[in-house]
C-alpha cells in the first residue's frame, strides 16, 4: 500500500489488541482504562434520548454548530468557573468527538515532523500514538508521585519545544497527580517560555474527595485545557472538549471543520439533556465513592496476596494503581505469565519514551468485584517463582 510517510511515526499501541484479548473466554482483566459500565445511568441516558427526538427531532438529527452546541458549552463553562476556580467563555470551548480528538487537532496545529514536544514520563499512550502521527522528537520528561520532575522540565523547555501535554489529574497510567507546588511552579515555567501546554483533565472529575487541585489553565494562558465526559457519563457518546486560549480560536474552528464539520451533534444534544435532567454534584460523588471503595479493595487484596518486593501507589481518585517490580526485572515477563493465567495487565513500558522496564498498570475500575478479587489471586499466582 503507498501509504504516506507520516504514517511510518504512528506508534504502535497496545491498547486495542488487549481490548479484545480480555473479551475471551474466563478472561479477568486489569488492562483497559474502560470506566465501570455498570455506573452508566442507562435509564436518565434513555429518557434524555426519547425527549430530545421527541421535542426536536429536526433539529437534533441536522447538522450542527461547528463548535458544539451552546448549552453544552455553557455548561463546561460553568463548572470551570465553580470547580476548577477560572473564568472562561462558552466562546473558547469546542465540542469534539472525544478527548482523543483534541490530541490529533492540536498535533496538527502545532506540530512537524522533528519539532520537540515534552511528554509525562510515563504518558498516555493514547495520546503519544495520535501525535506521534504528526512526527515530533518526544522529550519525556519523568512523571513522579507528585508530578513532574520540574528540573527536568527546565532541561527541556530550553529545548524550545512546541508542547508539553501533560495530566495533572490522576494520571493515566500512573494514577499520579500534581502536589499545589508543582502546579505552580509548572504554571510558572510555562508561562514564561514560547511553548504551548495541552493539560489533559481526563480524570479531574474523579478525585475521590473531590478536585485535587486547580488546573494549570487556571494560573497561566498559553495552555489548552482538555477534558470529557467518556470516565463520567459514557465514552461511547464520544464528547470532549478543548477550551483554547482566544486566539486559538479560529484556527481550532478551521481544522475541527476541515476533518469533521463538527462532533457528533446527536450525542450532545442527549448529553445536554441528561445534564439538564441531573444532580450533577450528587452523580458525581456517588462515582467518586464506588471507585473509591473499588481502589480500596484492590489495595487491600494487593496487601494480602502479593509479596513484599512489589510496590505501588495509593491513587486519590482516577482507574489506576502504578506496579512495580524489582528494579531491574522485566515486567513483560510477568505479563506474558499473567496472560496465562487468565489475567489481562498492562505492561507500563509502552506508556514511557525512557525506561519503564519493570512497571505494571491495573485498572480496579472496569471489573467486578468477584473478578478483582480472583484477578488478584491469578497475578500472585502469576508473580510466584517468576524472578
Ligand atoms: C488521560 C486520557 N486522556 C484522554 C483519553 C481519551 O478519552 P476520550 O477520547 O474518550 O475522551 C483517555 C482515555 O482513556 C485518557 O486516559
């Protein structure tokens, strides 16, 4: 196939094939970053579909605005100012399919082939694959328990790289998130150099006792803030969003039209309604307490079945625990042994541009609890005798 050279930089992700891995058979799986299906309110998700094409069905079934609908827009607006403490106008939020989408917009604003892009270390794997198209040097910049190593950061910025994405917020796949400082100190930094940060808040909402700490947005303009309803509501709606500095504006406009005309329009107009139809803040802490309750079950049988030279985190909210084997040890080993045993993990060094040899990720949100409770037998079985 005479495909075009952009697409030799497309790296390789794990992430679907261990989707369809953990559908066989007696499978258990810890892979995926899939949201706990069984919280998605289907009844008010139904209701709001029924009552939309009722009330409107010309209008919800017709193209639509290119930037989203208002109402929606208004309400992301809204919970900026109210949650993440910023001010920001329905105007510089644009409605896109999914998250994901805004990393391959903002790639193609920003990006050609050999620019320098800083990245967590480790990342979203999803992320580096849609700018990875785009052809950028990756700068990984280490992701700590308490975020970014910011002396590292310095390093890289005098690079004078285009971007630095990064998620403050329960990170995927680390279940890490920025201390008050490092917020600061990062705001700082950006604020004062010639390049863009994209802030991915994928999980903000999930902090189990609530927002952990303000955007970077919040304390510096040149940064593109992301965010999504898919870990809240339902990732198969596909709706997120970008919130663009001012000047941002029209170009965003000009490429979302140029590959899409405009997210699913449809979706939103269910979304909008559920919205209109929901306690919010009552949805939204009866999430943070079951992910809550499932991290604490997790962590308890991790406590109980696996031997002491494995060590993880305690995330404060998100899907992830962070595995580590021995410094040294291969953790693909340990997957290769998990997989037969019936257990789906992701291993942590695709989600790194350096290192990450000896790391695991797990999602305690996706299974049940029986599954976690049996997924976590198979791994300490899995582990036995392996290094
Ligand atoms: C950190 C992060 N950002 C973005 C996404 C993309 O989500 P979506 O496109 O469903 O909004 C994901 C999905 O797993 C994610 O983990």
């Amino acid at each position: 196939m005479r495909y075009s050279k952009r697409t030799d930089d497309i790296i390789d992700s794990f992430i679907m094939k261990l989707i369809s891995v953990s559908k066989e058979k007696g499978m258990i799986s810890f892979a995926t970053g899939l949201p706990d299906g069984r919280l998605f309110d289907t009844e008010g998700i139904a209701k709001a579909a029924a009552d939309v094409l009722h009330d409107n069905p010309k209008e919800v079934l017709q193209y639509s605005t290119l930037k989203g609908i208002t109402p929606l827009r208004e309400k992301i607006a809204a919970r900026c100012r109210t949650e993440m403490n910023f001010n920001v106008s329905a105007e510089n939020i644009l409605i896109t399919n999914g998250s994901q989408e805004c990393f391959d917009l903002i790639g193609k604003m920003f990006l050609d082939k050999g620019d320098g892009m800083v990245v967590d270390d480790p990342g979203y794997l999803g992320a580096l694959q849609s700018f990875s198209l785009y052809g950028p040097k990756f700068i990984g910049v280490p992701m700590n328990e308490d975020g970014p190593d910011t002396a590292k950061l310095a390093e890289a910025l005098k690079q004078h790289p285009k971007l630095y994405y990064s998620i403050p917020n329960h990170q995927n796949p680390s279940g890490f998130s920025y201390s008050l400082e490092k917020r600061k100190e990062v705001a700082e930094m950006i604020s004062g150099s010639d390049c863009m940060m994209a802030e991915d808040d994928a999980y903000g909402e999930l902090g189990y006792d609530g927002r952990i700490g303000p955007p970077v947005r919040s304390m510096a303009d040149n940064v593109i803030l992301t965010g999504s309803y898919s870990k809240i509501i339902s990732p198969g709606m596909r709706i997120g969003w970008m919130i663009v500095p001012d000047e941002m504006v029209e170009m965003t406009m000009k490429c979302i039209e140029s590959s899409s005309l405009h997210a699913n329009s449809f979706s939103q107009c269910i979304m909008d309604r559920f919205l209109e139809n929901l306690d919010f803040n009552k949805y939204i802490k009866g999430l943070r307490k079951e992910y809550k309750r499932k991290r604490d079950l997790m962590l308890d049988l991790l406590d109980d079945h696996l031997p002491p030279e494995l060590t993880w985190n305690r995330p404060s909210g998100g899907m992830f625990i962070w595995l580590r084997t021995p410094e040294g040890t291969d953790a693909m080993r340990f997957f290769d042994s998990a997989l037969k045993n019936k257990i789906v993990v992701m291993p942590g060094r695709p989600f790194h541009v350096n290192g990450g040899e000896n790391t695991i990720r797990l999602n305690f949100a996706t299974a049940n609890d029986e599954d976690i409770k049996e997924g976590v037998k198979r791994l300490a079985k899995a582990y036995d005798g392996l290094f």
